[in-house]
C-alpha cells in the first residue's frame, strides 16, 4: 500500500460519499502492537485530515480509511477519541455508505468483474 492507492481510494469515495469539508489522507508509521492502533480523524484548516497507520496490512490501510473516512462523513460531534459513542447509529449509517461505495466502485474493478 502506498500513500498514492490509498488518495486514488479517496478521490473514488469523495465522488460517491461527499463530505461538506475536503479530507486529506495522511499515512504514518506508528508500533502496531500499541493499543492496536489504526488511525484517526481529526478536523483540520480547511477540512479533515485521516491518519492512517502505514505498518498495517495493506487490507487493514484500506478499512482503516473507510472507517476514518465514515468519521468525517458524519462529523461535527464525532471526534475519534476511541468513545464508544463515536461508533453510533449514525456512524454505522455513515461507515455502511463508505463501505458500499468502495465494494461498488474500488474493489470490483480491482477485481476485474
Ligand atoms: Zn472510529
């Protein structure tokens, strides 16, 4: 996985789940067996920025960005700060658009049906 694929991803969600405010991905090393950590959303200057944590799987990079980005989807007043109420119905709502958009436009093409 590199930071390329994973913006391609991006721009392909961004065309079927927009969101009010532009994100940008970041992808960063961090020690995977610390908390498990994936990543996170936050809200920058001028949109959201992901953070996605590079020493996963490629697989885990790309479900790692369709949870952050159903974060982003449904912000204000879902701020990643590992709250179980940050995994609510409406980021359930949010996570299952992203992740249809993906399995219809992303992972169907890669897999040359
Ligand atoms: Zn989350």
């Amino acid at each position: 996985m590199t930071t390329k694929k994973l913006r391609e991803v991006m721009r392909k969600l961004r065309k079927r789940v927009p969101t009010d405010k532009p994100i940008r991905v970041i992808r960063r090393p961090y020690p995977v067996e610390i908390n498990e950590f994936m990543g996170y959303c936050i809200e920058g200057r001028p949109g959201y920025r992901v953070i996605v944590n590079s020493n996963l799987s490629p697989e885990m990079q790309v479900e790692t960005l369709l949870h952050e980005y159903a974060h982003a989807l449904c912000w204000p007043g879902q701020l990643e700060v590992g709250r179980i109420e940050a995994h609510d119905s409406l980021w359930g709502i949010a996570y299952a658009r992203t992740f249809r958009a993906y399995y219809e436009e992303i992972s169907r093409k890669e897999r040359n049906y």
